[in-house]
C-alpha cells in the first residue's frame, strides 16, 4: 500500500517529477542521471500515457547518501 505524500508514487515507486521534488533537482537533471545511470529507474508504459520511468524510493534514498548503484 502506498501512503499519499503529495509526491507522484506509484507502488513505492517515484516516477521522474516525484523524483525531481524529493531531490530538489528539476526534471531535466533527474533524466539526465537515469541516462548517466547514476540513478536506477525502469521505463513502463502505462494506460493512456506513452512510457514513464519509475525510480524506486530505496533507489532514491542510496543515490541521496551517495551510495553504489543497485545492480
């Protein structure tokens, strides 16, 4: 179950906004750590969207205290 934070979650899940927000980053600098794989996110489609990438909350806090990437 996933508690309302105000922040865009999706099973634990952030996707790159909600991402953006609790890193105090924009958009932008959040998609460009996905590329530079520094953050872990998987891209899914969803119903009536085209793809979006979700980032895992965990995924986010390692990335915050500078931890190594989730393989």
């Amino acid at each position: 179950m996933t508690v309302s934070t105000g922040l865009d979650m999706i099973d634990e899940k952030y996707t790159v906004r909600g991402a953006a927000q609790v890193l105090d980053v924009v958009t932008e600098t959040v998609r460009r750590y996905i590329r530079e794989g520094s953050l872990q996110a998987e891209k899914i489609r969803v119903k009536g969207k085209k793809e979006v990438w979700l980032i895992d909350a965990a995924d986010i806090e390692r990335f915050r205290n500078g931890g190594a990437k989730r393989k």
